[in-house]
C-alpha cells in the first residue's frame, strides 16, 4: 500500500548502524543508555542530516529516556500506558519453568499436554516433561491455557500505521516518533512479537526499542522503499516534475519513506544506502498500487536489469529483496531477476503462481478483501482498484494453496488508525482459507524463516516463531483453542494472559 509525504525522520534514520544490539537489550534504561557512548553520526545526509538530527535528540532528551518513553508521551499525546508496560521490565534473575499449559509450538500442528517451558535468559532452553523438577526456577502456573510463540507480522508499516494521512503529513516530528513508540508498545500487547517493516525510517525506533528506550516488537527493517521514477515510491508533486539530473531530494526522499532510482547504477546506491543504515532486507516497487495518485495499477515498474542490480547487492551482503507488485507481469519479471518475496500480488495468474512455486519465492499476502477491516479509500479509482485487488485475494489465496506455495502472512495497516485494533482479526478471519492450526503456524514459524532469510542481516540471532530448545523467548499465554478457531487472537486484551519478549514479561494476568 502506499504512503503519502509525511514529515521528515531522515535524522533518525543516520546512526551509526553497527551499533545495532542482537540479542536483546540487558540492563536498565537509565544505566545504559547514560553510560554508553553516543555513536557518530553518519555524514551522508550532509547539513540536513545534521540539523534534523539534533532538532529530534533535543526534543527527545534526557526527559524521555530517564522517565521512560511511556512517560514521556502522556503531556504531548494524552496516552496512559498500560501498568504492565509502564517501563521496561527487567529479566528475570533465575530460569522461569512455566507450567500447567497446552502446548502450540508453531511447527508440528498440533496442541501438545504434558511438556512444560523452561527459559533461561532471553531463550527456551528446554521442554522438560510436565512432572520433571527444576530445582532453582520459578514457577509460573499457566492455568491449562494455550501456550504459543509470539505473533509475527511481516509486512507492517511502524512509522505509518498510527497516523491519518492527514496527520502524517502536517505533525511535527517529535509528535510522529511518540504517536510511532505508543503504537509499539500496543503492538506488542496485541500478541506480535516481531514485526518486518515493510517501508520506512523505522531505524531510529528500532534502536530505541531494542536498547530498552521504548517497549515495542522486534523490528526487520528495509528502510526506504525504493522507486523508478513515476513509479510507486514517487511521492512527487506535480510541480515538481521534471527533476534536474543531480538535483534536491524530494521530501519524501529526505525524511527517509522512498527513495527514487532510475537505472541499475542508482539502484545500486540506493540499495547500498539502506543497507548501510542498517536494513535487515530490502524493498523494491516493482508495479502500480490501489491509492496511487500517478501509478496505475496495471503498471510494470523497474527493468529486469534495474530489479538485478537492486538483487544483487541485497545479496553481496547476504540478504534478500522483497517487491511491491500486484500483476503477474510484473511478478514474473521480479522473480526472474531474483526477488524472494512477492509483497501483495493479489493480481497474479496461474502463470504466475507456478514460477513462485518452481522457485521457492514467498508469497507474502494481506488480506485485501475490501470489508471493514479495509483501509480507507476515498477516492472511486481507488476504491475501483480496491475491489479488483479483493477478488484478487481470494484467488491468491487459492492458488497459493494448491500449488503449495510458501506463504507469509501480514495486515498493512496503514494511514487508518482505527484499524490498528484489528491486527489479530485480520489474521483470525483467514480460517476461510485455511484450518486454525495451519493458519496459526504461518504468523509463527513459517514467517520466522521469512525473517530469517535476512541471514547474518538479522538483527537478532536466534530462531522465532517457534518455542523449542534454543529458540528466542518471545511466548505468549492464551485463553483459546487453535483446534477449532483462532477468535482469541482478535481480542487480545481479554484473552492474552501473558506475553514474554526476549524472556521478559510485559503482561502478565495470570
């Protein structure tokens, strides 16, 4: 889906991205982040960089970081944070033995009786039988409910799903980045876990988040999206138009939401660019969209050549493109040129389909079907556009079905806030499609090993979406029963009792 201009997070996105934690963030906000050094800030954004960056670390300052993001939100945006997330929990100091549970976990399909849980640090260290002792843990007694790995969304949008269109473009920065670190932490309460930024300066808040600033998911991010001219990363008034060749970025460009290459040199740089700052794959648009103001949706976009160029550097650092794209023109011609995840493609035919399957790409599909849970579309063309993609949809789903593809899942959610409530029914409501278990191994492991087609990329080494030896410890306690739906997860406030990230609990109604 597209997003419109919003204000500028270009300085958010210039740190230094080596300085990027794996494996979970240790000690305590006021400790860490005051007695770490402050690491340079990348030059490459030139004067412009350097003015944004230090306009936002002023209006984000000790204030913030010592009274924790919560905090600092409810003058600017009138937001009380839930007690269990007010600041971030510290790790527990002995192994936690959760016990009393019903076992989903995310790989065999079916609800395991008579294992428990036991993590030590930020990881699954061991399923010891219901009866097995383990002399120095604690014990948490999760009542016979449903145990599960957190919930993964894989094409989510964290700089761009709270805000109005409207809002995104008119607020000031400082207001953006809150409204952003709130959605986080609702986020994580919802149930997922991990989350791959589908587009956007989501950098900045990833740090935040994974050095204990805020509470949020874990974040994949791709960083800009990159755009032909014309095409669906444009964001380009008219008047703007032509462009001088070496001539200003455009806004969008400078706040870090799009950046547009034309031929495979630029792409190239481009590509290297995000890379540089530290995203964990990267995203092509290859074709038009549903709210597009200049791109039709019928539209081919990138030359084989230029989707290459963009595949091979993803590659020359051991990562992966992933493409924007609805048609089968232009998914054929992506998945020729090496693209491994088709984002969308609700427009595919069997054609198509069958050069996914053949090549083992993912086909990372939303659930686009035009009902309530729809983001808006004011405009008749788009709205046109919006039935198209839907009957699409459950073609798609079909044929992805049939033809044994690997299939992601993910909401794009983007510029209705109101529908950010919805993430898990969106997921729930797939079961036309699919049977719960299934349905509930893909937002788990199968769309783990999506992420971890990031490689030595990854921002965190350890597997997800799965609860097994070794496995990170994002867990989450429910009352529901994947044998017959997966309702539970569309309520989460009342029907997720506990939710664990990286062995730390941030909800616990047990």
């Amino acid at each position: 889906m597209r997003c419109a201009a919003v204000p500028s997070f270009s300085s958010l996105s210039v740190f230094n991205p080596s300085f990027n934690t794996t494996d979970g963030f240790t000690g305590s906000q006021e400790g860490t982040y005051l007695g770490r050094r402050r690491q340079p800030v990348c030059i490459c954004g030139g004067v412009a960089a350097q003015v944004l960056h230090d306009r936002v670390m002023t209006s984000m300052t000790r204030r913030m970081f010592l009274g924790g993001a919560a905090a600092a939100m409810v003058p600017f945006i009138g937001f009380q944070t839930s007690k269990a997330i007010a600041q971030q929990p510290a790790p527990p100091d002995r192994p936690l033995l959760l016990t009393n549970l019903r076992l989903f976990d995310g790989v065999s399909g079916t609800v395991q009786e008579g294992v428990n849980i036991l993590v030590e640090g930020n990881r699954i260290s061991a399923l010891p039988g219901a009866g097995e002792v383990i002399e120095s843990a604690q014990m948490i007694d999760c009542g016979g409910r449903l145990a599960m790995p957190g919930l993964i969304d894989v094409h989510w949008h964290s700089m761009f799903c709270g805000l109005t269109e409207m809002a995104a473009m008119t607020a000031d920065i400082g207001y953006v980045y809150l409204v952003a670190a709130r959605e986080a932490e609702r986020t994580l309460l919802r149930g997922f876990t991990s989350v791959r930024d589908a587009g956007g300066p989501s950098f900045a808040l990833k740090r935040a988040i994974d050095e204990g600033i805020v509470v949020g998911p874990r974040i994949f991010p791709s960083g800009a999206m990159i755009s032909q001219t014309s095409g669906h990363g444009d964001f380009r008034m008219r008047y703007e138009v032509p462009r001088q060749t070496g001539g200003p970025l455009s806004y969008a460009e400078k706040m870090g939401a799009a950046m547009i290459a034309d031929g495979a040199d630029e792409v190239l740089r481009r590509v290297r660019e995000q890379l540089m700052l530290g995203a964990s794959q990267v995203k092509l648009m290859a074709g038009g969209g549903v709210t597009s103001h200049y791109d039709p949706l019928d539209t081919t976009q990138y030359t084989e050549a230029e989707l290459r160029a963009g595949v091979q550097a993803a590659e020359d650092w051991g990562t992966y493109v992933m493409v924007h794209v609805y048609t089968s023109k232009g998914i054929q011609r992506a998945v020729k040129a090496g693209v491994q995840s088709i984002e969308h493609g609700q427009l595919a035919d069997e054609t198509a389909a069958k050069l996914m399957a053949d090549e083992g790409v993912w086909w990372s599909l939303q659930p686009f079907l035009a009902d309530e849970d729809a983001n808006l579309k004011a405009d008749p063309n788009s709205k046109e556009k919006q039935r198209e993609v839907a009957e699409g949809t459950v073609r798609a789903y079909q044929m992805a079905i049939d033809m044994k593809i690997k299939t992601a899942w993910g909401t794009d959610i983007l510029f209705t806030p109101q529908n950010l409530s919805t993430q898990g029914r969106q997921l729930a409501k797939l079961t036309r499609f699919y049977d719960p278990l299934s349905l509930l191994k893909m937002a788990t492991a199968q769309n783990g090993e999506l992420l971890a087609m990031a490689g030595q990329r990854s921002p965190y080494k350890g597997k997800l979406g799965v609860i097994e030896p070794g496995g990170l410890a994002d867990i989450l306690i429910a009352d529901g029963d994947p044998t017959q739906n997966l309702d539970f997860i569309s309520d989460p406030d009342k029907n997720l009792k506990l939710i664990m990230k990286d062995g730390r609990i941030y909800k616990d109604q047990l």
